[in-house]
C-alpha cells in the first residue's frame, strides 16, 4: 500500500523544526524552508537552493508541496472575482475565491467539503455534508490564491517595467474570510490551526483582523473563540429576527436556539471586546420588510455590532428573489436609526455562481 504524503501545509513552523530536528538537521534549515515556501512561493524542494540536499531527498520522500489542482475556473465579467473549483486527493472538490475590490485582495476559502447545516437557501448546504478539510487543504487554498497573485504579477508587463524591488505579497493578499463552502466552527481544530499558520509573522503573516471567520451559529464555538486569545473577526449568519422564522431558514437554529445565540454573542463581544459582524441575506418579501428591520434593530440595540446586508444569491433549489438595491437601503435606514452601522454588499460575482457551494453544484 502506498502511503500518502504528509502536507507541508499542514506544518506549524514549531512542528517543522522539530521534524527537521529529528531527522539530525539544523533548525536554521526549518526556517528557510518555511520561508522559501511561504515567502518566496518556492513549490518544489529541488529549487531550494539553500537547503541541503539529504534534506531535500528526505523532504522529496516524506513532505508533499503539492496543492489541490484546479479542475474548473470561472473569472466574472466586472473583472473583480476568480472562483476555482479545487479537487481533493479523495476527489472531494471545494470552492475557493479571490475576490479584487477597492483595492482590497480578498480570499474566500472553505473549511469542510460540503456543509451539515443545511440552510436553505445556500448551495453547499443542499448538497450535505462530506468531510472536514484538514488544516493543510485550508491552508493550501490560500497557497493557491496566492500563487495566482505572483502570476498574475509576473505576467504584468507594465508591473515589471516599473518595479525595483520584488512585489510585498503581504501588500496583495491582505484579507481571508472562512466564509466558503463548510461551517468553520463545526470543524473548529482544523479551522483555528490553519489559521494559527496564516497569521504566522514568518510565513504567510495574515494580521488576524483581516481573518474573519463567519458562523451560522454554532454557540460552543462561539463561547470557546470569545475564551481563546485568538483576536480573528467574528461573523454570525443571522438572516431572522425571531426563532421561528430563524428556524426556518437555518436549520441549526432547532438546536441552538436565538436566545442562546444572543447570549453567546454577547459573552464575545465582553470578553473580546471586539464588534461582532452580522450577515443578513436579503430575500425579497421574506426577510427584508420594515418589520423584520425594526426587529433586528431591536435585537442588537446596544451591542458592538455591525450588521452587512447581502442581496440573496439565487440557488436552483431555492426559489428566493434578492431584495432589490431600494428596499435594500430602506432596510439600512431603518438600523441606522438604532444606532447600528451597516452595509449593503454589492452582489459580486453573479455570472459565475459566486455564492458558495453554487459551481461545485453545476459540476
Ligand atoms: S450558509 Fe454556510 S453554514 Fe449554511 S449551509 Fe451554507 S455553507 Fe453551511
């Protein structure tokens, strides 16, 4: 039986040096394996020149640097978003998105292939839960975003010709959101692992307050983020205003109730002292009324809290309508005279089934 290799990718640099340790080599050699991997985007060990090679022979037999190949692309017509469809080595395929607005570089990466939450609007939600991502397959999705980057740099001719010194990938890819396929806090170990080796200040350095993680509302993990020292944003998937209707379009809710979710939400918001983000997924007619709006007004009077509206991203197997730009912003109107802040989102990424779960499904 052939074993698989184990994913550099997977690898704190503390792990790596002692793998490096272990095998009689100095730990100097960890840290420039760690750098030409996650600084340089060296993807093969041969091209390392640094690194001895009985290290890269070992490394070559043991560590794999292969990320996931991408076996479907989608580029929107305003330019602004990439979807790739990555496939596993179970052949378990994800979604992952690089988003390019304002000036921000944005990855959207997935946590789980597939999600158990099931709600019911959502593509990845109709289409069950598979498996949980490793921290190394989270990881490699931002690996891949970032390989895209330097291409992207390197194929620039206009770049080139002004540049003096190589491009500051920190200044590219700055910002991650765990808001793709899969609910991150249901695969919390994983999820708080890669993201222990994004924010690494040798490595991939993401700041943890470009990291926000976005959950539906599974209330332990939000209790177990508020007690960690883990400073990453918090975004809670409301969508309703009232349990029952809360229920209804997020299942979830039957076993973690909104009460409780408040609850939490509040126990985070005092222990973190940090502004929880809320998402609300504007459905025309549903979700959108003045009275829902006066609602969620009332629910979050008080708390630190922002609240982004997000027109609804059709899915086959829903039949709901994205609220229109006007009633959009009446709904805006109505938080800002509680005191909330809030955006609206543009609906990005429309012509390539930008929301997640939505290109797996159509392949
Ligand atoms: S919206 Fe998020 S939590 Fe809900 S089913 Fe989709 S992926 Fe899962």
């Amino acid at each position: 039986m052939v074993v698989p290799l184990r994913s550099f990718h997977d690898f704190t640099r503390d792990e790596l040096s002692a793998l490096v340790a272990s095998w009689n080599f100095s730990p100097v050699h960890a840290a420039r394996l760690w750098s030409y991997v996650y600084n340089d985007g060296v993807r093969r060990w041969a091209d390392m020149p640094e690194v001895p090679a009985r290290l890269c022979g070992r490394l070559e037999a043991e560590i794999s640097l292969a990320l996931p190949p991408v076996t479907a692309e989608a580029h929107s017509t305003d330019g602004f978003t990439r979807k790739y469809l990555l496939a596993l080595g179970d052949g378990r395929r994800i979604e992952t998105v690089l988003m390019r607005f304002t000036g921000r570089v944005t990855a959207c990466i997935s946590s789980q292939a597939g999600c158990a939450m099931g709600c019911v609007f959502c593509a990845t939600g109709q289409m069950g839960f598979a498996r949980h991502l490793t921290p190394g397959e989270i990881v490699a999705q931002v690996m891949h975003i970032d390989g895209v980057l330097r291409k992207s740099d390197r194929d620039a001719p206009q770049a080139k010709s002004v540049r003096t010194s190589p491009p500051a990938r920190h200044e590219r890819l700055r910002n991650i959101v765990l808001m793709g396929m899969g609910e991150p806090l249901h695969n919390y170990e994983a999820v708080m692992r890669a993201v222990d080796i994004l924010r690494d200040q040798n490595g991939p350095a993401i700041g943890a307050k470009h990291i926000t993680l976005s959950t539906v509302g599974v209330i332990p993990g939000i209790v177990r983020l508020a007690d960690e020292a883990r400073p990453i944003q918090l975004a809670v998937s409301l969508h309703a205003a009232t349990q029952a209707e809360r229920a209804a379009l997020v299942p979830v809710a039957q076993r973690w109730p909104l009460d409780a979710l408040m609850d939490a939400c509040r126990y985070y918001v005092g222990k973190q002292q940090r502004r929880i983000f809320f998402e609300w997924t504007l459905i025309a007619g549903r979700n959108d009324t003045t009275e829902q709006a006066h609602a969620v007004g009332r629910l979050l009077r008080g708390l630190q809290a922002q609240v982004n509206l997000i027109p609804l991203n059709p899915t086959r197997n829903y039949d709901g309508a994205p609220t229109d730009h006007g009633t959009a912003r009446r709904f805006q109107e109505i938080l800002t005279g509680y005191g909330l802040p809030s955006t609206v989102r543009q609906r990005r990424g429309i012509d390539i089934a930008a929301g997640c779960g939505q290109l797996a499904t159509a392949r």
